[in-house]
C-alpha cells in the first residue's frame, strides 16, 4: 500500500515537472520567434 502510493506521488511529480519544462520550453521557443519578427519589421521600417 505505501509502495503503491509512494510511485504513485513520484510518477506525478516527474510527469508535472515534464510537462511544466515542456511548456516553458514550447514558450520559449514562441517568445524568440515573436522577438526575432519584431526585429526584422523594425529593420524594414527603418529602411
């Protein structure tokens, strides 16, 4: 019984911690696309 709770706990924390590593990362990625594009708009501008 303790076992079976005790993996259980464990399981949960490590597939909340992939998927919040998964999220931040997926974010990330989103951010510095978002900021490469404002750069390049601004450099058009500029022109």
């Amino acid at each position: 019984m303790f076992n079976s709770i005790t993996l259980c706990f464990i399981s949960f924390l490590g597939g909340g911690m992939i998927g919040m590593g998964t999220v931040l990362f997926v974010q990330g990625a989103f951010y510095n696309e978002n900021k490469i594009e404002e750069k390049r708009n601004q450099s058009q501008i500029n022109e």
